[in-house]
C-alpha cells in the first residue's frame, strides 16, 4: 500500500490517486481538499487582477501553495 501525507494539512492519504484523490505541485503532494482551497484563493486574487495573465496565476498559485505548507494550513 502507498500513503503520502499532505505537505499542508499533513492528512496521509491511502493509495492515493494522481490528479484526482492526491495532487502534485510545485513538488509538494497536496490533498484534494487543499487544492481545493488553494485554487478558490487563488480565484478571489484573480477576479481583482486585469488582464489575466497566465503566468501570473502559476505564480499566485505556488506562492499561495509555498505559504500554506509553511505555516500548514490554508
Ligand atoms: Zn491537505
């Protein structure tokens, strides 16, 4: 049996599928739930911003992620 632990809520996750029960991003495993979060903060951030720029959005979201697995929360 394969478990990864969520880099932020530090959930461990049986067997966990890619892309739909676990993610991966910017080398951190995150849960659904967390990914979840991460890209609705995301989407607020984005609302405010004109144009929306791509590579700005990547960035927004590994910072988000990088601020959420240090302080291990969202
Ligand atoms: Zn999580």
């Amino acid at each position: 049996m394969i478990t990864i632990t969520c880099d932020i809520c530090k959930k461990k996750m049986d067997n966990p599928i890619t892309g739909v029960t676990f993610h991966y991003y910017s080398n951190h495993s995150i849960c659904e739930p967390c990914k979840d979060s991460l890209e609705l903060q995301t989407k607020y951030a984005v609302r405010d911003k004109e144009p929306f720029l791509y590579d700005w959005y990547n960035k927004h979201m590994a910072d988000a992620l990088n601020k959420a697995v240090q302080k291990g929360k969202i």
